[in-house]
C-alpha cells in the first residue's frame, strides 16, 4: 500500500520512508502542503497519509482540513505527526480532521502498530466502493455509479461545452441462452460480454450494466459518426466471438445497440437524454436485432 510522506525536514521523511519500506509499504514523499495536495489529485493517489504538523507554509492542520473539504467522496487516513505534547495538540489536530496522532521523535513499534491500523481502515473502505460501486458478475460499473458518471458526465459536457456519446446495449434474445445453457452459462456470456466491452474500449470510456442483460456505455469527447464505428466494432466483435462454455461448447450471441450524441439544446435533462438512446435501442430491436440505431 502506497503512503503518503508530507514532511519539510529530509531526515525524519528518510527515516520514515525506511521503515514504511522495511513493513511493505510504499513510501511517496512530499515537502510541504502544496506538494501534498498535489499527489493527491492523481487517480491512484494514496490513502494512508503521515502529515507533519509544523511546516513552512501550510501547516499540518490546515492540510488536513483542507483534504477534508474535499468532495469527491475519496477516504484518506491522516496520521499527524508531532513534536507538540499533550492534550491540546491531539485535540486540534484530531478536530482539524486527523484520525490519529504521534509524537515526534517516533517510536518504531508505535509508528509500526498506527500505521498498521491505518492500513486495515484503508483497504476496509476500499472494500466498501468496490462494493458499493462494481457489478458483483462482471466486475464493471454498477447501475448506481454508472448513474452518477452519467450525470458527470452531462455536468462536464455542459461546462466545457464539449460533447459525448452514449450507447445502450441490449444482448438479443437472453432468455434462450438461460433457458438453453442454464442460468450459468448466461453468467458467462454476460461476463465475456464485458470483456469484449473492456478491450474495444478505450480507458476512459466507462461501462456499467444497467440491468439483467443491458448494458450502458459513456464514451467521453465522442460524437455520433465515432460512437457508430465504436459500436460497429463491437456489435461484430459480440457477433463473431463466441462465448466458449467448455471446449465442445459455445454460445453464439448477438447485441441491439442504441445510440445518442448529447446535446444541450435537444436533452433537457439526464433522463431525456437517455429516452433518446433507448428508444433507439428500441427501434433495434423492433427492425431485427444485431443493429445499430442512432
Ligand atoms: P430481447 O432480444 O428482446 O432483448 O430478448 P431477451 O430475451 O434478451 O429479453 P428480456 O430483456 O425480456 O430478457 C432478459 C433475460 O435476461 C431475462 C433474465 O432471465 C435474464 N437475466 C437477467 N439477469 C441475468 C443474470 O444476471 N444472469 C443470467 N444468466 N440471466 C439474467
Ligand atoms: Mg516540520
Ligand atoms: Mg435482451
Ligand atoms: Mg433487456
């Protein structure tokens, strides 16, 4: 697990980083405030943070309340480090939004022991996303955090006044894959549908699975002549790559797509927006299946 040294004196963040590697962790550094919050913003920034308290500048407490005016619901364990004693300095420092404290200069075993606490809380919460955000089949996007992307999705579009595409797919006829194959072998199909998905995709393109055997897709910065040749690849990719059950075995599927290019003037609204594209993956189906409609 990645760990976050913010410290302006180079011997205590050396001497930190030692012991962080000599446990398993991996030491990332910092000097001050700034370059904290900075390290921050990265998509796989670290969780567990050791903030020394007096620095030049931002001190440990206002970067500890600044990180938590964040609002982009990210977890971070903050371990405050300092020379201060007593009551008063664990309680503005816990207040400030630390979640624990230690004096300065460290004892090993205690800095061992809090930051293993620390470690424990990290993975529990990212425990709790994967959960509360990933398809427990699939492992892509959840309705829920699909939603959400969605609705970023249009706020960032509107701001930046760019635009992006957004493909519903429908896997045709699934009930006779159930009812041919069993309930497992519709499982595999739905997970070698997101497979197909994820590597036609690009890495930021986001895929959720909005129902039993429906799937969204947001495709950022795409228009509607791009979002077609995306779906095309993957309408015929579903189509000729079968999903292999045993080596004798193999489940032929097709996919109904629909497809919408936003648009502030025409989609008032999240909702409307979709309408769009599902009525599209409507007309699909209703004109034979295995197509593309926009
Ligand atoms: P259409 O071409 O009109 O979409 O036909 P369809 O049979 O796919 O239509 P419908 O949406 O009515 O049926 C979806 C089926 O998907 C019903 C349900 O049995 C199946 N299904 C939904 N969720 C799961 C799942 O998690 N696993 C499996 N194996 N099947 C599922
Ligand atoms: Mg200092
Ligand atoms: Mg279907
Ligand atoms: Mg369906």
């Amino acid at each position: 697990m990645d760990v976050l040294i913010v410290d302006d004196d180079a011997i205590t963040r050396l001497a930190l980083c030692t012991a962080l590697e000599e446990w398993g962790f991996v030491p990332i550094v910092a000097e001050n405030g700034d370059q904290a919050l900075q390290k921050l913003e990265a998509e796989t920034a670290p969780h567990l943070l050791i903030i020394d308290w007096s620095m030049p500048g931002m001190s440990g407490p206002e970067l500890c309340k600044s990180i938590r005016k964040r609002d982009d619901g990210q977890f971070f364990y903050i371990l405050m480090l300092t020379g201060k004693e007593g009551n008063e300095a664990i309680v503005e420092a816990m207040e400030a939004g630390a979640d624990d404290f230690l004096n300065k200069p460290f004892d090993h075993r205690v800095l061992k022991v809090r930051t293993a606490a620390g470690s424990r809380i990290v993975r529990l919460e990212q425990t709790l996303n994967q959960l509360a955000s990933r398809d427990a089949l699939t492992q892509c996007w959840n309705r829920r955090m699909i939603d959400e992307l969605f609705a970023n999705s249009i706020a960032e579009s509107t701001r930046k006044q760019t635009t992006f595409s957004l493909m519903i797919l429908d896997i045709d006829h699934f009930k006779k894959v159930n009812d041919t194959y069993g309930h497992a072998g519709g499982d595999m199909a739905l997970k070698h549908i997101v497979n197909i998905l994820n590597t036609n995709l690009r890495e930021y393109d986001q895929v959720g699975r909005y129902g039993g055997e429906e799937f969204v897709v947001l495709l950022p910065a795409t228009d509607q002549n791009e979002a077609w040749g995306v779906a095309e690849r993957i309408r015929s990719a579903i189509q000729f790559q079968p999903t292999r059950i045993s080596d004798d075995v193999k489940i032929d599927l097709t996919v109904s797509i629909g497809l919408a290019q936003f648009d502030r003037r025409q989609d008032a609204n999240q909702s409307a927006f979709f309408e769009r594209a599902d009525k599209a993956l409507y007309n699909a189906k209703q004109s034979g299946r295995n197509r593309i409609v926009s």
